[in-house]
C-alpha cells in the first residue's frame, strides 16, 4: 500500500520506508484497539466531566508520543520527525472539529449521556474515510507533480474562508451523505448523527490532508497521524467544547497555518524547508493564539 512520491517531487525528505502489509496491519490493530477502549471505556452511558476528558486526553497524547518514539527509534530521526510534525498539525487543525461537533450535537439535540458513543461511531467511520482520502492523496501526487500546486492553493483559499469566518459554517440538514441512507436508518436519529459528524470530517480533512502532505509523502505516516489525532477528539471534545468560545482567535491561527503550508507546497519546485522548521511554525502559531485568545478573554466577557 506505500506509494510514496518521489523525493525530487516531494516537498518533505522522501523516507525509505516500503511498510508491509503486516506492519499496517499492526498499526490498524492499534487504530481499532484505541477505538475499542475508547468505546468500551470512555463512551459509556455517562456525561464525561471535564477531569475525565482532560484525563482521557492526556492518556491518547501518552500513546501518540509512545508510538512516534518508537517508530522514531525505528526508522530514524527524518521519519520520526515527520510524524511528530503531521500528528501536531493534524492535531492542531481537527480544534476546528470540535467546534463543528458542537453544532452538530446541538442541532440533533444529542443527549449528553449518548454524545461520546455518538462521536466515537461517526469518527470511526471518518477514520476509514480519510484512509480512502490518503491513498487517493498520495496516488494524485505520485502521478502528477501539479498536484501539489492544486492542493497548496486549496489550503490558501480554506485559509482566506477562516478568516472571513466562514471556515465554521456548517449546516447539518444539507447533508449529503444523509440522502443515500436507506429510509430505514435515516428514521434513526443516532445513524442519522454519526453519519453527520462522519461526512463533516471528512469535508474538514479536504484542508488538513493536504496539508500533512507538505509535510510528509508516506502514506503509511499520513495515516498513523491522522489516526492518533482523530482518535482523541471525543476526549479533547468535552475537554473544550464549553470554551471554544474563549479562542477567539482560533480561526486566524489555523489560517496562518494553512497560508503558511499552502504557501510551502507552491513553492514546492524552489524551496524545501527542514522538517523542524514546519514543526517550529505550527508550535509558534499555536501557542500566540492560545496566548493571545485568553488574554482578549476579560475584554469579550465585558462586552
């Protein structure tokens, strides 16, 4: 399934990396064991307060660090680099989930108690749903070197909608993915929700796989990091969905970050910058507009 574009046409260093099909099949093993748990564990019957969530999300950070120190260990520095890179920007991007999470689950009027096995269903179907995505990514660049200038101005212009905000417009009746259930599932309204929440990923992941592409071309990465991030979002959901609108400055942050990528893949062809350098930006970028949103916070209660 590794079908890693080629160095000279790949804005990341390329990896000597040809997976096989057993070591995706342990890396799908852990996606579905954290699922499981998460399921299992997290999703029960109750409204996670946010202790919980705050625990949950610190356990799935724990084994998103875990694993990229062994895949670091190895296949080296280059490629464990650029898992930490793709999993932070790929982490950093689905906040904007959270957001349109809430939207979804207010509008369906989800029970609190049923919200995280809600999430965990939706987002295990997104999961598979990227998969297709990555491959699909993976092999337009392999084929086609103007790839990356199409996806580099698909992220200038997802950058320019956040900061007009419309970044966050998201209208659940107009699904869709809701028109081709069967009349049978769509009388049920749990189906109905996670196929929502499922399907809004994914239109979200249209930005955010892209951009990991610029920083990585191995599918096999692309994947692991958009597994561990995804599969924390019920946690970091009840961990911020009560503040989001203390990040005020969120939308401008995330469109900096994807100027920045979408800037990086046009110039593919004339500049390729160090792995740490991405990793340095995404950190800068995230940390001004944690610092900054919660220093406007008093001024907005005011108001």
């Amino acid at each position: 399934m590794s079908t890693a574009v080629p160095a000279a046409a790949s804005s990341a260093p390329s990896l000597d990396l040809d997976p096989s099909i057993a070591t995706w099949g342990v890396l799908g093993a852990l996606a579905a064991g954290m699922l499981a748990i998460d399921l299992l564990v997290f999703a029960r019957d109750h409204t996670p307060r946010m202790r919980e969530a705050a625990a949950w999300s610190l356990v799935w950070l724990v084994v998103a660090v875990a694993f990229g120190a062994g895949f670091w260990a190895w296949q080296g520095g280059e490629a464990g680099g650029q898992f930490f890179a793709g999993y932070l920007l790929e982490r950093t991007l689905s906040l904007d989930n959270v957001f349109v999470f809430a939207v979804i689950l207010a509008y369906f009027a989800v029970p609190a108690a049923v919200q995280p096995k809600v999430l965990s269903w939706g987002i295990a179907l997104a999961l598979v749903l990227r998969l297709v995505l990555i491959v699909a990514g993976a092999a337009l660049l392999d084929a086609f070197h103007a790839t990356f200038y199409v996806f580099g101005a698909v992220l200038l212009v997802s950058a320019w909608k956040l900061v007009r905000r419309e970044g966050h417009e998201v209208a659940p009746e107009r699904n869709r993915a809701l028109r081709l259930l069967p009349k049978q599932l769509r009388a049920k309204p749990l189906v109905v929700v996670f196929v929502v929440v499922a399907t809004t990923d994914v239109v979200f992941a249209i930005d955010s796989i892209p951009a990991i592409f610029a920083v990585t071309s191995e599918p096999f990465v692309v994947f692991a990091a958009n597994a561990f991030a995804v599969l924390g979002l019920r946690a970091l959901y009840f961990l911020l969905a009560g503040m989001m609108d203390r990040f005020v400055y969120l939308s401008h942050g995330l469109a900096l970050i994807l100027a920045v990528i979408g800037a990086k893949m046009l110039l593919i062809d004339v500049w390729h910058p160090p792995i740490w350098l991405s990793l340095g930006v995404i950190v800068a970028v995230l940390a001004a507009t944690v610092v900054l949103s919660l220093r406007a916070e008093p001024e907005g209660s005011a108001a």
